[in-house]
C-alpha cells in the first residue's frame, strides 16, 4: 500500500476486509495477538487500547457552561469557520458528520445532518465527549492524536464495537509558533469514507488551520521552541522558521538547554563523546556550524550557551514534574529524549527525565496514568508499572486479566520467579 495511513487497498472488497479485520479483532480480545491482515497503525492502537472494555462508550468530560467557556477559550475556535468553509457541505449532506477535538480527545464541535448526528448520540459521539484512546479505543481522532499523524479508520478497525459501523478520517493540528499538538479535526460517516479523497481532506483542512493561525498570530520574536521528545533528531521555531537539525546538532542543542550557565568545549566535548580523545576543534566545527543553522542570535560562545528565550518540550515535562503535576507532565511527555542518541550527556538526560515521571506516575496508582505510561516506548516493558496497574484495577475490570498476562510474559523474559510476580501483582 502506496499510503499506510490509508484503511483499504486500491480495488480492496469493502465487505471482505470488514469480514477479515473483525475476525482478527476477535482473536486480539481473546489472545491478546492479532493474527491475519491488520495494519500496523491499527494493531499498534488495539494494544494500546487492551485494557478497555470493547462493549463501552466514551465518556463525557464536559456539558453546559462548562463546555461553552471551554471551547469559547480554545485556540481552535478562532478557525471553526474555517472548518465550517471547507468540511460544512460534506457534514451536512446526510451522510457524514464534522468534528473537532482538543488535543485530549475532547470533542468540541459536532456539526451535520442531526439524523446522522442522533445516530452518532447512541456511541457518545457528542461534544464534550473524551475519544482519546485511552477513553474511547482505536478511532480516527483519537489515533490520530496518539501517533500525530493524519490517519484513516475504517468499520470494524474501531477498538469499540459501537463504532464499528462507522468509518472517520482525522488529521491532528498543531500551534504554528510552539509546535504543540491543539486538536484533530474529523470527518465521519460510512463505509464509502474509505478513500483516499476524505483522508486528503482532512489533512488539507487541518494545514489550513494552522495557517490562519500562523497569519493571525505571529511568533513571539526572538522566542524560540525546541522539539526533541520522541525524536531523532530536533526541530527549532523561531521567528516563523522551523529548522531540522542533524543528530550531532540536535544533541548539541539539548546540552545547552540542560545547562544554561553555559559549558566550556570540553564539557561538551565529554557529553557527546564520553572521553577527551577528540581534540577540541571538533567540537568548535560542530559549534560553528550549530550557530550558523541556529543564527547567531541565539549561540554566544567562552562559555557556550544559547541566548534569549528557548523553550524545550523536555524542560516542560521536568518543570510540570517539579510542581506535582504527573498527569500534566505524562499529557506532555511525547517519548523520550532523542531516542536514538547515544551521547553519554544525552543519554544521562533521557534516563532522568523518564525516571522521574516514571516514578511520579507509580506513586499515583492511578490506573488510568498507569495504563497511559505502559502504553508509551519507556513504559511497556516496565514490568513495576504493569503490575502496579494490575493493582490499581479492581477485581472485575473487563481488562485486568490483559495487564495480568503482560506481566506474565514479561516476568517470563525477565526470568523471575513466579511467585515473585504474582504477589507484586496482587494475586
């Protein structure tokens, strides 16, 4: 499949893959696996959804006046009439509907023909509603939230049997000065969704949004943001550029962010290569070429250190770790810190950074957090937290007995004792 975003393969039976994906959503519930034809974009989502009951509904977060000021204060409601503009027709041609989400999952605005919209009532499919995944299992804007990327669902692909008829396409949007992740906008409907046109839409719906928000509020000047969680390599805005940089700059940049007194050559020296075998102008050259990717605004030098504002999405999560706030810090935590670097400084940063919201999160022995750190790359082969969340959910929990065999297969690759693991769990 040229798109793996993309649910049915050109010329694909829509009957036949229904028929397929649902006998392997079957097997997951009972296994635990998913066997047969499932895309992994998919089968990624009903893992991270297994500890939910497919038979509930999304719950309702917001109503009232709660959810008028709410969405009065939201960023996205200055771009609704745009949405209205570019998804309107569809929503109200009897056959689809419009949606759009913070970056919680929380439904805003749910706008088309109100038959379409009281048959959507029945699965809670209404403002207000939380359809993150965590809440609501494997669905468009809640995948799409999940992975930050567009993406297409289609019928029986849904975690939840109530939306299984259904079928959505969404595409997350992001602040164009900060980066950070807004909301979704949806398109759902039927079957006939599944095509490449409504996936299309929705990304240049969701493109267009972020640029009316770019043209009517422009960057703070000489304020810059600094991306490196959950990637390779970092992205800097500034002034309205974004620059990718390369690995040995990226991890150059999250040194001077860590310690903004400022380091000599040498220290950096020693956080990237971990020893003094590299003579000092290597690490001048990468400097050098740094400041020219950076501008020579930012980058003073005798000591290095990054000048102005910088914000970092890391030094969010250490900084809403340092006001006991985990939920705050794990809804900002979006993987780990320049995941494939290998430098000593870099590394030493990462593990901090993930210990310390780690911990905080097993401290709360709120299951809901715990199902959420154990759906993350840092958290699911964290066998302590898979049995705290075995703790945390009562007897009768429709996806208790899901926790319980991660534990069993993870005590099992780590060769511990099998009485050791079942009274951790609580069993």
């Amino acid at each position: 499949m040229a798109d793996p975003w993309l649910a049915l393969e050109l010329g694909a039976d829509p009957a036949e893959r229904i028929a397929q994906v649902a006998a392997a959503h079957e097997a997951f519930l009972t296994a635990g696996t998913a066997p047969g034809r499932v895309r992994d974009v998919v089968r990624r989502s009903w893992e991270r959804s297994a500890l939910l009951d497919p038979e509930a509904t999304a719950p309702v977060d917001l109503t009232d006046d709660a959810l008028v000021d709410y969405r009065a204060a939201h960023p996205l409601a200055r771009v609704l009439p745009l949405f209205r503009d570019l998804l309107g027709g569809i929503a109200f041609d009897g056959a689809h509907l419009m949606a759009v989400c913070d970056a919680h999952g929380r439904l805003l605005w749910v706008e088309g023909h109100p038959g379409v919209r009281r048959r959507a009532e029945a699965m809670n499919f209404v403002p207000g509603a939380r359809w993150d995944e965590a809440h609501a299992g494997t669905n468009a804007p809640g995948t799409a939230l999940a992975v930050d990327h567009s993406v297409q669902i289609f019928a029986t692909e849904h975690f939840s049997r109530r939306v299984q008829r259904w079928t959505c396409a969404a595409a997350p949007i992001h602040d164009p000065r900060t980066g950070r992740l807004l909301g979704a906008v949806d398109i759902t409907g039927g079957d006939h969704l599944a095509n490449p046109q409504s996936l299309a839409l929705v990304r240049a719906t969701a493109r267009a949004a972020e640029a009316e928000l770019a043209a009517e509020r422009p960057s703070e000047p000489g304020v810059a943001t600094v991306l490196a969680l959950g990637r390779d390599e970092a992205e800097l805005r500034v002034d309205g550029r974004r620059v990718r940089l390369g690995r040995r700059h990226s991890e150059l940049l999250v040194l001077l962010l860590e310690h903004p007194e400022g380091r000599s050559g040498e220290q950096l020296g020693l956080d990237l290569y971990g020893d003094d075998r590299l003579h000092p102008v290597t690490v001048r050259a990468e400097l050098s070429r740094l400041r020219r990717a950076l501008g020579p605004e930012l980058l003073d030098s005798r000591p290095y250190r990054l000048r102005g504002t910088v914000r970092a999405d890391f030094r969010a999560v250490t900084a809403l770790l340092d006001r006991g706030d985990p939920a705050g810090a794990l809804d900002a935590y979006t993987g780990p810190l320049l995941p494939a670097s290998d430098a000593p400084g870099v590394a030493r940063l990462r593990r901090l950074i993930d210990g310390q919201l780690r911990a905080a999160v097993l401290a709360t022995a709120d299951p809901a957090l715990l199902a959420a750190w154990t759906a993350t790359p840092a958290g699911a082969d964290d066998l302590a937290a898979w049995q705290a969340l075995a703790r945390a959910l009562p007897p009768g929990a429709p996806r208790r007995p899901l926790a319980i065999a991660r534990i069993h297969q993870l005590a099992r690759e780590y060769g511990l004792p099998r009485a050791t693991w079942l009274q951790r769990s609580g069993n």
